[in-house]
C-alpha cells in the first residue's frame, strides 16, 4: 500500500509562496530606488536641444544662446539640432515621441503650440504630449515688416503703392502655413487689400535669402533682423505693437499710417519643453538652471523679457494661449493657402 506524504510538500509550497510574495513586494521598491538614483545623476550624458526651425529663426538663435551655458551648468555637452519642417510642427510630431528623460529639450513657441493645432493636422496634442520647463520670451509682441534692400520702396506706404502697381511681383518670405508670421502676412494683405503670397523656408537662412531678393519681403523678430538692418542688407519698414528698443527709429504701423495690425498679429512667446512624463525633478532643475541663464542673457543683451515662471505658470499660460488662438482663428474664419 501505497503512503503519501502531504505535509513537506505542502510546507514547501508554502515557504515558495512567501517567498515570492516578498520578492513582489520588495522589487516595486527596488524600481524606485534605480529610478531615484537615475534622476539624481541627472544628467549623466550629452543632450540635445531642439530647433524646429532653421538658421536666421528666433529659435535657431536662442537654442545656440543657452546651449552652451546649459552645458556649463548641467555638466554635459548640449547639442543643438534643427528638426524643421512644416512651419515648425514636424519637431513636435517627433519630440512627442521621444523618451521622457531629459536628455532631448526642444525650444518651440507660439507657431507649433497654439496656432498650428488650430488650422492644420499635427500629429501631437500641445496641451498633453509636452512637460512645459519654463517660458523665454512672453508678452513680446513686435514684428518688424523688413523688406530686400533693392525693392524701390522705403515707407509702408510706398510698399502698399509699388504692390498695388506691380501685381504678382512681391513675395513673403515665411517659415511655413501656420507661423505668427505667415498670418502677418495675411493680416496685412487683409488691410492693404493686397494679394501678397508667401514662399516657406524650411531649411535656408530666411533672413539671407531676402538679402539676396529671393523674396521681396517679411515680418520677423526685432532682435534677428537687427544686425541686417544696422548694415543695411535690409530696409525694416514699421513695427508692430510699439516701437521696440532693439530698433527704436522704425515706425509703428500706425505711425506708418496702415492701422490695426496690432490685433491680430503676435510676435509671440516661447519656451523650453520635453516630453510629457519627463520626471518633476529634472523639469524642476532645468527650470532652475535655464532661469540663472536667462539672467545672465538678460545682463549681457542689456534686456529684461526673460522673466522668472515655473513650469505650472508655463502650462496654464499654453492652455490659456490656445484657448484664445483657437477662438481668435475660428472667429476670423482664418484658411491657410
């Protein structure tokens, strides 16, 4: 007859059972140990800041201003890298797939965040699909209507005139459908009662090609195109929402006699972001960091529109900044060409 032993077997179960309910347990803690280690070396290898737009474009400019003094102050290499393409989104649409560890930043504004969503497909959310570190510029309004040098013109008004007379042969140069400064451009033919088409430069220095007469005009921002008007490679016309400081003799539109393009044209904002589920404490030290660095900009420029703001402050200014484009775009019946 045939005896079974139960109770070893069963106390070895037992002792297996608790011994894997402990691991269980355990390994949870484990994981956030490895992770908390992780972010407090942060960074521990090189990273890449994002440009979305091309050489002679306020982000291109900036992204190679903070570069390297992020990279003195993180203790890593940051390298610049220009993701362009349809007018500043193709960044997004990638960086929203980018893994969340701070090691790739992008620097984006008020195109691909609060205009684009509005009035074309992007395969991102701007609200859920980014982790906001901290704002650069905001509350910065001014674009400044320059033109080829060679163009026979030297006021706005004589601009309205010579593309009133000369049907077809003005072009504006842009940065692609859906930039602040592509709805410039149809602002002002909406004024004018001209029919200015744009021409996009996703990848050429935009200020160099209308240097050269490759486009006959554009607005852009004051600080980039400065140094070409100081050295006469291009004729600034007028300026938007006041006279600005970096180029204190160019008239306002209004001055200039052409009124209300102050309402619907924003020379914009933009900011430091990541992708979404990037940890609090790396978006809270690039916070940190980017602002020392803004204040060391800001001594050297001899300017002070680089303010202080946490990434909260960062968010709820994005949520409020899309609310008002979607309701100004939807308003206006705005339809890009």
């Amino acid at each position: 007859m045939q005896t079974r032993v139960r109770g070893p077997t069963m106390k070895r179960w037992s002792v297996i059972f608790v011994t894997l309910l402990s691991v269980l347990v355990v390994l949870p803690s484990f994981a956030v140990a490895a992770d908390d280690a992780s972010t407090s070396k942060y960074p521990n290898r090189p990273i890449v800041l994002v440009a979305p737009f091309p050489p002679g474009h306020v982000t291109d400019i900036e992204s190679r201003k903070n570069a390297p003094l992020l990279a003195e102050a993180m203790g890593q290499s940051v390298t610049v890298e220009n993701w362009t393409g349809k007018g500043g989104t193709a960044a997004l649409e990638k960086m929203a797939h980018v893994a969340p560890d701070g090691y790739t930043l992008i620097l984006h504004g008020i195109n691909g965040l609060a205009i684009a969503p509005h009035v074309m497909q992007v395969g991102y959310d701007p609200i859920a699909d980014f982790s906001p570190i901290i704002l650069e510029f905001f509350g910065v309004g001014h674009l400044v209507l320059v033109t080829y040098p060679g163009l026979p013109v030297n006021s706005v008004q004589e601009l309205i005139a010579y593309g009133k007379s000369n049907p077809g042969k003005l072009t504006a140069g842009t940065f692609g459908v859906a930039t602040n400064v592509h709805i410039a451009v149809i602002q002002f033919n909406r004024i004018t009662g001209l029919a200015i088409p744009h021409m996009e430069f996703p990848g050429a220095n935009i200020l160099d090609e209308l240097a050269a007469g490759k486009v006959q005009l554009m607005f852009n921002f004051p600080f980039p195109i400065a140094p070409y008007v100081k050295s006469g490679k291009l004729k600034a016309l007028a300026v938007t929402h006041g006279r600005t400081p970096i180029l204190p003799d160019v008239p306002t539109f209004e001055e200039a006699g052409v009124p209300g393009m102050d309402e619907n044209t924003s020379g914009g904002w933009q900011g430091f972001l990541a992708p979404e589920g990037t940890p609090p404490e790396i978006v809270a030290k690039l916070n940190a960091e980017l602002w020392k660095i803004f204040q060391t900009l800001n001594a050297k420029e001899g300017f002070t529109f680089r303010k202080a703001n946490t990434p909260e402050e960062f968010a709820a200014f994005l949520k409020s900044e899309n609310a008002r484009w979607g309701k100004f775009i939807k308003d206006e019946g705005i339809r890009l060409e």
